[in-house]
C-alpha cells in the first residue's frame, strides 16, 4: 500500500462495507511501523493499474491483528483474498510473528471459508462487536504451533 492507494481503497470499503474506512483512515497507516497493509491490482492491457482488494495487519506484541480484507464483489471467488492472506501472514512471519488474528461476521460464510483455507480457526465469538447491522463476530486465529 502506498499513499497513492488511498481513493482506490475508500472506494473498495464503500463497495464491501456497511462501515467502510475513509481515505484518511487508510493514510494514517501509510509509514506505521506496527501497520501492514497490503493491496491486488491488475494492469489492463493498456497498462491501467486498478487495485482490487486490499489487507492489513497491525503488529502488536508478537501477534498479527488482521483488521482488514477487502476485495471488490466483481473479483471475488478469483483467489484474490487468499492471497492476499498468504502474502500477508508471510510477511507477518517475517517480521517475527507468530500468531494471527481476526474478527469475521458469523454471517459471513465465503470470508470463514477462505480464512480457514489459509489457516484460521474459531476459537469464540465476540457478541455484538459489529454495527449497520448488528452481529456478533466469529474470532479466528492462527496459534503458535507447539
């Protein structure tokens, strides 16, 4: 994610979510040392990037906070989220982390899917934790292994 991102990103929030980030939001990340954010493009054939999706962590005490992933409704199903996910838990590892986690609507079946694809695992709901509207959330992590 760079500072030019961030039109393209409050556009894909807008698309994905009953509470999307601002452009704002997304540049306050920009240069965050605990903050990893990662975007999908695609180049047309005339060479015109789009980004497409979007995720991001923050890196808190040796754990990765998976706050964000986002792609838009016309490149869903394509693997894009999935890796996405595998690019950002790599990088996460990299840095030293290990163990991951997030929060996902329990209504919403395709992202538990993909988050278990990669990794994750309910281990609790959180009630009410999402507005517009309300509903619990499934928390997910990827542990230590042993």
């Amino acid at each position: 994610m760079s500072a030019g991102d961030m039109d393209s990103l409050a556009y894909i929030e807008r698309q994905c979510f009953s509470r999307p980030w601002s452009a704002s939001e997304f540049a306050h990340l920009v240069g965050e040392k605990d903050a990893l954010y990662l975007v999908a493009e695609i180049i047309d054939e005339d060479a015109n990037r789009q980004i497409v999706g979007t995720a991001g962590m923050r890196m808190v005490c040796g754990e990765g906070d998976i706050d964000n992933v986002a792609v838009l409704p016309a490149y869903r199903n394509m693997g894009i989220a999935s890796a996405l996910l595998k690019a950002l838990l790599e990088l996460g590892r990299e840095s030293g982390l290990e163990e991951f986690t997030l929060e996902v609507r329990v209504s919403n079946v395709p992202a538990i899917k993909v988050y278990e694809k990669v990794g994750f695992v309910s281990e609790g709901i959180r009630p009410g934790f999402y507005e517009d509207p309300k509903e619990d959330a499934s928390i997910m992590w990827i542990r230590k292994k042993a």
